[in-house]
C-alpha cells in the first residue's frame, strides 16, 4: 500500500498500511514522534471497487481529526476535551455543506429558469471558485502557511523515499513538494466530477437539489478516488496526466517549501511510520 500523510500541526502525520505515526516539534524544539491508532476497520468493503472511495474518506478523516487535535496538544501544550473535538468537527461539516452545496445552489438559483445544463455548470463554477478563493484567503493566515510548509515537507520526503533515497534530508531537500496523491487533487477532481453527477438532478426546486447533492456524494467520492486512484499509480500516463495535473497546480497554493528543520520532523514520522519504531503512545525525541 503506497505511503499517506498529512500536515498537522507543527508536524505531518504518515500512514504505511494499518501503521500512523505524527511528528510533531514541541515548544521547546523537540520532535516527538507518536502513533495513533487506526479507526475501526469496515472488514472487506475498504477493497470493494466504488465502495473503498468514501470507506478510506472516512478513514482517512476519523484520523486526520485525531492526529489534528493530539498534534495542537504536543505543539502548543494544550489538551482539547471531548466536547470541543465534537463542536470542531460540527462546524467543519457545517462549513463545507453551506459553504460547497448549499451556497452554490442558491446562488445558481439566480440564473433564469429552463436551461439545466448552464444552471450545472454555473453551480459547478460557483463552488470551484468558492474553493479556490477560500484556500488562497486563508493561506494569509501565519499559523495555515506553516501547516502548507509541512504540506511541502510531507511531499518531498515521501518522493525521496519512493525514488530510493530513503529518508535522506538532502534527497528531500531537492524533491518536488507536489504529489498526485495529495488530497488536494482529490477535493479539486470531486468538485469537477460533481457537475457532471449532480446533473443527473433535472429539478429546479432548492431542497430537493441540496438533498440530492448530499446524497449523490457517496457518489461522487467513489467515482473520483477510482480514478486518481489509477492516476496515482500511473501519474506519466497520458490518458490519465490531464486529470491529475490540475491538482497538481493547485498544489502550488497548498504547498509552501518547507525549512530544514520542518523536513526532519516529517522524515521523522516516515521513517517511524516505515521502520515500525515507535510504539503507541509513547514517545521519543530526535
């Protein structure tokens, strides 16, 4: 299974299998390494063609959200309880669905009736551009540009490792911080793929379009990892290049080049996350 990550904060999360593993410097220059462990297994549905898509989103976020909310605790000493990770999650949810569903809709709602096919694409556009404005707004933000430096930081050094380098810091340092598995790619291709599904909705009536996008999503998930799923694994093909290289551009607001000591910290998590040094919860300092 190809290796994952994330930055967090302060630090990158790696994921080699069933093994997680976050790197985090703490205030007093220290890089703790930890794992964390998966979420609850869906048995065989995560190797179902069409049906692993949303099971590894699901996956993939219950553990981006843990690594998240343990890395500020290392990074910035404070302990987040329960009910403050249940509101975080709430209003991120809240956020994307009136941010990138219901928003669109409504705007696209101003359009005259009776063509369905320009209401999809202005809808589609409408929630690329609202994507688009939201990551370069917040990429303002001191403490988000350090997260896309560790972005940067996670990308090279699994593109030493994969090109045989190992965990060397010089490799790293002149790898590319763009990557065709990224997340990014994902997001942005699932927005593009979604004005082709949602048109598969002929009404014009508000609730039943923003019920039927919620529902069409799974949908959409599905279809999308499939194909960059095959677009990861043969990102030189030219049938599949087109579908990956726009996500790779808009990678380049996503990542920042990292510092040396961000690209230790995220070799750090590899190497734990490949070598299976670090045991759960517990520590060790570089």
């Amino acid at each position: 299974m190809p290796i994952g990550g994330q930055a967090i904060v302060e630090g990158v999360l790696m994921q080699n299998g069933d093994r997680a593993v976050i790197a985090v410097r703490n205030p007093g220059g220290e890089i703790v390494v930890e794992e964390i462990p998966p979420p609850p297994r869906l048995g065989r549905w995560r190797d179902v063609p069409f049906i692993r898509g949303p099971v590894r989103l699901y996956e993939m976020l219950s553990l981006g959200m843990r690594a998240l909310s343990r890395s500020a605790e290392i990074a910035y000493g404070e302990t987040q309880s329960r009910a403050e990770f249940v509101f975080t999650l709430v209003l991120a949810l809240a956020v994307v669905v009136g941010g990138f569903v219901v928003l669109p809709v409504f705007l696209a709602g101003f359009l005259p009736s009776g063509n369905s096919l320009a209401f999809n694409l202005l809808e589609g556009g409408i929630r690329i551009a609202l994507f688009l404005l939201y990551i370069w707004g917040i990429s303002f933000l001191k403490d988000v540009r350090r997260i896309f430096q560790y972005h940067g930081a996670e990308h090279k050094s699994v593109h030493a490792f994969e090109a045989g380098a190992g965990f060397s810091l010089e490799a790293a340092k002149r790898a590319s911080p763009l990557h065709p598995r990224c997340g990014t790619t994902f997001v942005l291709f699932t927005a593009v793929l979604a004005i082709l599904i949602f048109s598969l909705i002929p009404s014009r009536v508000f609730w039943v379009r923003v019920v039927g996008r919620l529902l069409l999503l799974p949908v959409v998930v599905s279809v999308s990892y499939e194909i960059l799923r095959l677009g990861g694994r043969y990102p030189y093909s030219p049938l599949l290049k087109p579908l990956v290289l726009p996500g790779l551009l808009l990678q380049r607001l996503t990542t920042r080049e990292p510092d040396e000591g961000q690209l230790e910290v995220a070799l750090a998590a590899l190497r734990h996350a490949v070598e299976g040094a670090s045991a759960a919860s517990s520590s060790t300092t570089e």
